[in-house]
C-alpha cells in the first residue's frame, strides 16, 4: 500500500468537492455526481469492470485467480459542510488496494471496490440507503414519500440518477460471488485520541434502542402550589436522566438524553407534561437489553418519586451487529504491524458495514478521530494515523484474499 497516493486522492477529493466551508458531496446533488467522477477517473487507470447497481452503488471488479471477491470500500457522500475523509477515507483506500494489487499481478480471488449511494441520508434522512438496497432491509415505501428541504421526493429525484426506487433491491444480485467485506472508516469520537492510538480493530457496530419517555402530572401555578403538593414532569425527568446517566456507566454503553421538552414551558407553571427522548447503545445484547429495562425502571421510579405517571414509547431499534472473529484476528494483528496497538472497540455510528455484516464476513479499521469530531468541516486525523489506518487495512486485506483462497471464505450463492 502506497499511503502518499491515498492522501494524494484524498485531497485532490476535497479540492474539488470540498474547500473553507466543509464537503459538499451530498448524494443525489451535483457535487456529488463530481466526487464520483472523480473516483471513476482513478478507476479508469485500472484493470476493473466499474459498473453502477439499481440502487446506485457503483462496484468496479478486479477479478482474481479464483472464483468471487473480497468487497472492499466505503461511501464518497458526505453531510452539507462536512469533513474530508467521513467515507472518502474507505473509498480511496479501497482504490489504493485495487492499484497496489494490479501492480503485483492477479490477487488470488477478486476483489471488488463499493462506493455505496447516500449513506448519510443527509438529504431525505434515511441513512445506509444504498448499502441497505442491496441487504434487502431497506422497504420502498417507507422511504419513497421522504421530502428534502425544498420539498422534492425521494423516488423523484434518485429516478433522476437512474435509481428506479422499486427495483433498487435487484442491487442484492451484486453479492452474488461476496466472500467477505472490509471497510475503514474515521472514528468520529474521541476514544483512540484520548488514548493516543493512531488506528484500532472494530467490533461491530453497537444496537440501538430509541425511546421517548413522556411523563404526565399536573399543570399549576407556579406561586400558589407549594412544593409537596407538585405532580412536576420536569422533576421526574430530571431524576430519572441522571439514573440513566448511571446505567450507561454501569453497562459501559453510552446513554444520551437529547433533548427534554416541557409543557406548558413557561416560568410561571409547574409543568404537567415531560417529554424525554433517550437513545441507548451497546454492542453487546444482554447488556443492551438490561440497559432498556434499568433506564424504564428509572423512569418508573422518578414519576413515582414526583406523583407522576410515565409511559415509555418506543421510536426506534436495531440490534448490535457484531463483525467476524477471524477478521477482526486479521485486523488487530494488521494494526500492531501497522504501527499500532492491539485495541479493538465497538462502533456507535451505524456504518454501511453494519448491512454487509448481516450477509457475510466483515470487518472494519478505524483511524484516529483529531479533533474528536464528524460531520463538520473541522474533522480530521494526523497524517501519520491515517497511515497507519491505510497499512493495516491493506495487510487485513491480504490475509483475507489468502483465507478466501484457501476456501475459508466461501463466495455467497
Ligand atoms: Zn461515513
């Protein structure tokens, strides 16, 4: 692997689609379209069959001495004003890998780059579309009525980019030959900067439960009621959000109260109702599944506490999706040879991988987050992490190519 070439790529990507203000490359936009040229004008330089799917993947195969292909890649799509390597990083690493291969000749089985369409959602909302076409979970009609800012549908405007929204899943006919997929990704958050690691294996990406618990007591004069007498929603929310700060802690998952709305929400009422929206994850599902109930139990008891009632209504799910233990054995040594150390940490973003991973063997490498953030043009990672990141994952590579060929790695029917 050739880091220069990778970095190279990467900011040539964000000369062109990016600049002061942050990445530009929302899917299903101009600037999009262009990061994708982009990519298809380095691809254009290799021995690879580049062609887009029915949900608007585009794919680019390198085949190899054996049947079926080892899928390595990541998404060119970023949030308005986002960072330069959320997805491009995958992307350009993955080409990297396709380059470094057809100067050493035919790798043992293929290999095949995936830039997926719209993982961030940022237009219509609905994140990993592209990746969850071709996994078959994505269902057309909860996404087809979807309006962006101004108004547009989703199904009109992915037609315009020749995704017919009722025959995206066809794109599922792709892993047909998949034999295992890797991704590497920044890590969003500050876990590796704060124990001053350059790069680390993932896990899985961790379940997620989304709730709103919504509290009801009693509206009252905020001067006439004394304070034994309050049936205060805000109160009881307040009480059971530090519970919940303590069951995140306790259950080494992460817990976050987002936002907590009260009405009638003047300074001059006792609130009677207390909405609370709570998010939860963890990537392992007993831990997850106590954590649900502690934190409900913990609203339980503070509407109690405060004379008031709770009801807790779900929003949304996902299950943690755990990666393959063998790739996950290939990352951690790729890392420490790459420079790194032996971590391996659960992802709280969803990724793309999360879909392949429900299909077949996976694995993602993270690089350092410095500053610790996403989504934002401020987001970036040392030269020498994102090197080290860019090693490991092509040493994962090759002894994923070798497993597949030793027949470990099946290609799926
Ligand atoms: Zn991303």
């Amino acid at each position: 692997m050739n880091a220069d070439r990778v970095l190279n790529d990467l900011r040539e990507l964000a000369r062109l689609t990016g600049g002061p203000d942050g990445a530009r490359r929302v899917c299903w936009t101009d600037e999009w379209a262009k990061a994708r040229d982009f990519l298809r004008s380095r691809l254009d330089e290799l021995p690879v069959e580049v062609t887009a799917d029915a949900a608007g993947n585009l794919w680019a195969l390198m085949t190899g001495e054996d049947e079926g292909f080892v899928i390595v890649g990541s998404h060119t799509d970023s949030v308005p004003a986002g960072g330069w390597l959320d997805g491009a990083l995958g992307i350009f690493t993955a080409v990297e890998t396709l380059r470094s291969r057809a100067e050493t000749g035919t790798p043992p089985v293929g290999m095949r780059l995936v830039d997926w369409a719209d993982e961030e959602g940022a237009r219509f909302g609905r994140s990993l579309f592209g990746s969850s076409c071709c996994a078959g979970t994505l269902d057309p009609d909860e996404v087809r009525d979807l309006r962006d800012r101004d108004g547009e549908r989703l199904e009109d405007v992915v037609a315009r980019y020749g995704v017919d929204l009722d025959r995206a899943h066809e794109s599922g006919s792709e892993l047909r030959g998949a034999r295992a997929y890797l991704e590497a990704h920044i890590e969003q958050g500050p876990v590796l900067e704060s124990s001053g690691e350059p790069a680390a294996t993932v896990l899985g990406t961790c379940g997620v439960e989304r709730h709103a618990a919504i509290f009801t007591g009693e509206t009252a004069h905020a001067g006439a009621t004394p304070m034994n007498l309050r049936h205060d929603t805000f109160m009881a929310t307040a009480q059971a959000a530090l519970a919940i700060r303590a069951v995140g802690l306790r259950h080494e998952g992460v817990c976050t109260v987002g936002a907590a709305t009260s009405e009638p929400g003047v300074v001059t009422a006792v609130p009677g109702r207390t909405e609370m929206l709570l998010d939860q994850r963890q990537l392992d599902p007993d831990a997850l599944a106590a954590m649900l109930s502690e934190a409900r139990a913990a609203c339980e008891r503070a509407a109690a506490d405060h004379g008031c009632e709770v009801e807790l209504k779900h929003i949304w799910s996902i299950p943690p999706i755990p990666f393959d233990d063998r790739l996950i054995g290939f990352a951690r040594q790729a890392v420490q040879e790459a420079g790194g150390k032996d971590t391996a940490i659960p992802s709280g973003p969803l990724h793309d991988a999360a879909e392949m991973a429900r299909l077949m063997p996976t694995v993602m490498i993270f690089s350092s987050s410095s500053p610790p953030v996403s989504h934002t043009k401020e987001e970036d990672t040392p030269e020498a992490d994102l090197r080290v990141a860019i090693d490991a994952y092509g040493r994962t590579l090759d002894a994923t190519l070798e497993l597949a060929a030793s027949g470990g790695l099946p290609p799926r029917e």
